[in-house]
C-alpha cells in the first residue's frame, strides 16, 4: 500500500476544500427548493437540508408549459446540434490528420486564422438573417458546426492512430470511408466523448445567441426561460399559466424557492449526462491494436 506524505495529504485536503465550495452552493440550492414555502427563510448560506419538505416548488414549474416546452426545446438543440457537431468535426479532423491533398497547409492556416480573427455579431447576425434562420433552432444547431479548437484536439487523437494499423486496412481493400468509420472512430472514443461533452454543454448553457434569433417563447431554451425568471424576475410569467394552486397557496410562495428549483432543473441532465460520458474516458484505447 502506498504510503500517504504530508504533500500528497496537503493536495488531498486542497481538492477537498475546492469541492465543498462547489458543492455546498448546490446542496443549498436543492434544499431550498425542497424547503417548505413559510419556512424557507431559516435556511442559512450553508445549509444543506431542507427546512421541512414540499414538493409544491416543482409543481408551479412543472404546470408551467413554458418551463416544460423550454426544457424539451433544450434537450432538441442539444442533442442536434452535438450530434451534427461531432459528425463534422470527425470528418474534418480525418482529412486533415489522415490525407494529403494540395492546399492542405493553407487550409490549416486559414483555420489558425478564423479560430483567432471570429467575425462579430453584426454580420453573423445578417448572415442569418440571410439564410432565412431568424425564429429557427437551425440558428443555433449550426452555429459553430465545427469548433476549430475542438477540430485540431480531435487531430491530435487521429494522429496518434499507428500507421500499421491502416496499412493493415489498406491492404486488405478498405478505402477512406471504412478506416474512418470502422477503426479512426472506435479507436478515438476518449476524444469524441470529450469533444461531445463539450460541445453538449455549449449547446446546453446558450441563450445570448437565442434571446437574439428567437422570438417564439414557445421556442426557448430553458437558459432562456431561467434568465426570464432568475434574472429579470419574471414571477408574473412563472405563475400566469399554471392552475393547480389554490390563491392561499400562491399567497405563500417563496419565489427564490422557484428560482432555486428552476436552477436545479437546468443543471440535472448534465449531471445525468457527465457520468454516463465519463466511461469513455479509459486510458489505453489503443492497448491491444498493435502486435509486436
């Protein structure tokens, strides 16, 4: 058994800490919106239990459509637009990493280029404007369709596929597109499952690019409605369209109860999303590929 020193016990209790204050304003969020609507001002700033329990925090947002409409609207943007994300990033980074065409240093120049340079808002605006996307979730699923960061990261993990291995594939008559789908992207999960997990979040947490094309409330992601609520402290919209509550109920709401929950709900399919991701991450993809 390795034996435990001072530093290591140091580093230990330094990410401990870290965590606890990452943490604990979560668990204060989560008893909040637990809490019980007359009790929830006993709760402290480090508070972690709830102040009795009810349930009524999520019944207002749950009756609300605009809260479920915005959480499926969410869920749409960002299972697409990942999707289409990865799909073309992969492709990119193969041709890049894996071919040799004329050009290709210029190519990667001019990506250098636009990664550093962005245009503003002013023109990708009238761009889309253009295309005929404005009130559009294809506004935002295509925007930045390829990440170049991201592009030349997946490069990397292309790259340090061995040369034998499609040799190998060559010789036995693949082409480009079966050594892309059949070893490149089995043998690049780690990489794809990073990338998807940041594109995910990307597409997850935007609402500055949707408060500008989206007009449609119907059509809002949920960062959209929780800004609505959390921010500007929209309450009339959070309870205009829901009927469950009798008016002595409503009377005795805590609306930064609502707020929390609100919070709690946007932050849950990314901590259901994380772990499932986090298998991909095994080291020694390529244990096994190469024969001595």
């Amino acid at each position: 058994m390795k034996k435990l020193t001072w530093t290591t016990a140091i580093i230990y209790g330094i990410l401990f800490l870290i965590s606890l204050s990452i943490l604990i304003p979560i668990l204060n969020l989560l008893a909040m919106s637990f809490s019980d609507p007359l009790r929830v001002h006993e709760l402290k700033g480090l508070d972690i239990f709830p102040k009795g329990f009810s349930l009524i925090n999520y019944e207002v947002l749950f009756s609300n459509p605009l809260i479920v409409r915005s959480i499926f609207n969410s869920l749409f943007i960002t299972a697409a637009g990942t999707a289409l994300n990865l799909f073309l990033t992969a492709m990119a980074a193969y041709v890049l990493a894996r071919t040799n065409f004329v050009g290709k240093r210029l190519v990667i120049i001019f990506l250098i280029v636009i990664m550093v340079f962005e245009p503003g808002l002013i023109p990708e605006y009238l761009l889309v404007k253009d295309l005929g996307l404005l009130d559009s979730y294809l506004s935002l699923i295509l925007y930045k369709a390829i990440n170049v960061f991201y592009l030349f990261i997946l490069m990397r993990f292309f790259e340090d596929v061995p040369d034998s291995i499609l040799e190998a594939a060559r010789i036995d008559g693949a082409g480009h597109f079966k050594i892309f789908t059949k070893i490149m992207l089995p043998l690049s999960k780690p990489g794809l499952a990073t990338l998807g997990l940041f594109y995910a979040i990307y597409h997850w947490n935007e609402y500055f690019r949707a408060t500008i094309y989206l007009t449609d409330p119907n059509k809002w992601p949920l960062q959209v409605v929780l800004r609505q609520f959390v921010v500007e402290r929209d309450n009339t919209s959070l309870l205009g369209a829901q009927n469950v509550l009798s008016y002595e109920q409503v009377a005795a709401l805590d609306f930064g109860s609502l707020q929390a929950g609100t919070i709690i709900i946007s932050m849950v399919p990314l901590l259901i999303f994380y772990p499932i991701i986090l298998k991909y991450y095994a080291k020694g993809a390529l244990e096994g590929g190469v024969k001595d």
